[in-house]
C-alpha cells in the first residue's frame, strides 16, 4: 500500500504532495514482504528484508528525534541539507536496524556487513550514507542498512514537512532530493504518485508523463507474463529510462519497496529491452539479493 491513506475520489483535483505516516510506513513493508516471502524464490531474502523494514519501525519507536531541521531557503527541496549534514539520531538508528535483522538466517555478505558496521567509527559511516546518497554504494553488502537507517530518518523528517515550502520540479523528490523508488496508481480516481526511495513522499505526476524525462506520450507499459497483476514498467522510449509503476486496484496491499523488490525478474526483462532502471532501492541497491 502507499504509504498515506487519504482517499482521493474521481473529479476532485489530487493533491500534488502525499506526506509519509512514518507510524505506519515500516510496520505495513514488513508484513508486506512477509507475506511476498511465500512461495517467492527469494523468499529468504525477502524475510531477511522484512527484519530491516521492523527494525526501521522499531528505530522510530525506539530512537528520540534529533533538532529540527533548519528550513531551507532559496526553494530547493526542504530537506537536502538535512539529508547531506545529518543529525547524528540517524546513527542510533542503524544500530537498532542492525540489531533486527541480525535477528534470523543471514546470508554471509550480510553478517560480515553487519560486524563491520557495529565496529565501524562515526566518520566510516558517515562516508557510507554520503555514497550511498551519491547514488554510488561502495559498500554493497552494508547498503541495504545504511539506506535503511537513512529512510527511517528522513521519513521521520518528511513527515514534518510544510507542504507548502515544498515544489514541485524535476526527476528528483521534491522534499529531500533523493531517487524515486517506483510509481504508485491509485485506486478509482487513477491517479499516479512517484514515490521517494529516501523520505517516502509522494509526488503526483500525469500518468502520461516519463518521470525522469518529463516527456509525454512516449510511455510504454512493460510486465512479465503471466507475473503478478498491476506490476509493469513505465519505459519511456524518449530517455530510454524505466521506473516501475504499481496499480493498486489490482496490485492489492502493494509496496513500493516491497514489491519492487520481490518484482526483480521484471528488471532482468526491461533491462534486456535496453532501458536503463532509474528506481533506486535503499533496501535492494543494484537489485542485489543474496
Ligand atoms: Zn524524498
Ligand atoms: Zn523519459
């Protein structure tokens, strides 16, 4: 499901932001990827996911916000300073995040990630979100704790975000700057959100529009067949870029995360066509699975 639940009804004009529930954004990933985890041939590391994603749920229970983000003037996206110079609460965070998914079968990449990251020094770390951020992991194995850290701690932010201080622009979030996970459809009114891999803001956008590009009319819609019902890829054929989109009305209980992840033979697909994934997956960076 996305990550807010307000209903948005044919003819009414859709709002152009969706601000995250961090309450519920974690806890409803977890128990989306453990229900995915059946019957999925990745379902270990699904579940393995899903211990990152009740983690990320217990940081925010568990870990006192940082200061208050100073607002951002100038209007670019609210919270890139607070992204770029992070408040230190981020790290208490990993370390809860890295707690829970020590907590069940590891696969090794990710135990020997897990070590070194409860070893590691503050200014380790601090290098690792910033490649991470950068778009460019150099620690492949501690990504998928360090983005989670990361999303924990800028869901939390977002969600205190002025709607107003935010607009809307280019491929990036407009509230914290970070790469879009996927597309989300939603419901009777058909309208379509992008959505941040970092902060989980939503972002309308006209279905007919490339999210990368902005260019219209020059989407194809791309799916697996006979694979699972309202996943396909938005292909754009004028920047050759992809992101996926997921139709909730028949995509039900869908998660961007989640499903992104659990969909990754529709990336093995699309890529062979020669489009290039523009989705970034904090919890799944390069679509590794172990
Ligand atoms: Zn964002
Ligand atoms: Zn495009």
């Amino acid at each position: 499901m996305s990550s807010t639940a307000l209903p948005i009804t044919p003819g009414d004009a859709p709002p152009p932001l969706r601000l995250p529930e961090p309450a519920l954004v974690f806890r409803t990933r977890a128990e989306r990827l453990e229900a995915l985890a059946k019957d999925h041939a990745a379902g270990d590391w699904l579940r393995f996911l899903a211990r990152i994603a009740r983690g990320q749920d217990r940081a925010l229970r568990e870990v006192r916000p940082g200061a208050a983000p100073r607002p951002a003037g100038g209007g670019g996206s609210p919270l890139a300073e607070a992204a770029a110079r992070r408040d230190p609460s981020w790290r208490a965070m990993l370390r809860v995040v890295l707690a829970s998914a020590r907590d069940g079968a590891l696969p090794a990449a990710a135990a020997d990630a897990i070590a070194r990251l409860e070893a590691a020094p503050p200014d380790v770390i601090e290098a690792l979100a910033d490649d991470l951020l950068a778009g460019a992991p150099a620690d492949l194995a501690a990504a998928p704790f360090v983005g989670g850290a990361l999303q924990a701690h800028l869901t939390r932010l977002a969600a205190a975000v002025e709607p107003t201080a935010v607009a809307p622009g280019g491929a990036a979030c407009p509230v914290c700057g970070g790469t879009p996970v996927a597309s989300v459809v939603l419901g009777d009114a058909r309208v379509r959100y992008v959505v941040c891999g970092l902060c989980s803001a939503e972002w309308h956008l006209p279905r007919a529009q490339c999210a990368v590009c902005r260019e219209a009319g020059k989407l194809s819609y791309l799916s697996v067949e006979d694979g699972p019902r309202g996943v396909a890829a938005e292909a754009c054929e004028g920047c050759r870029a992809y992101l996926k989109v997921f139709d909730l009305a028949e995509a039900h209980g869908a998660d961007v995360v989640a499903d992104d992840a659990a969909s990754l033979v529709l990336d093995l697909l699309v890529g062979e066509r020669g489009f290039l994934r523009a989705g970034a997956n904090p919890l799944a960076p390069g679509g590794e699975r172990a």
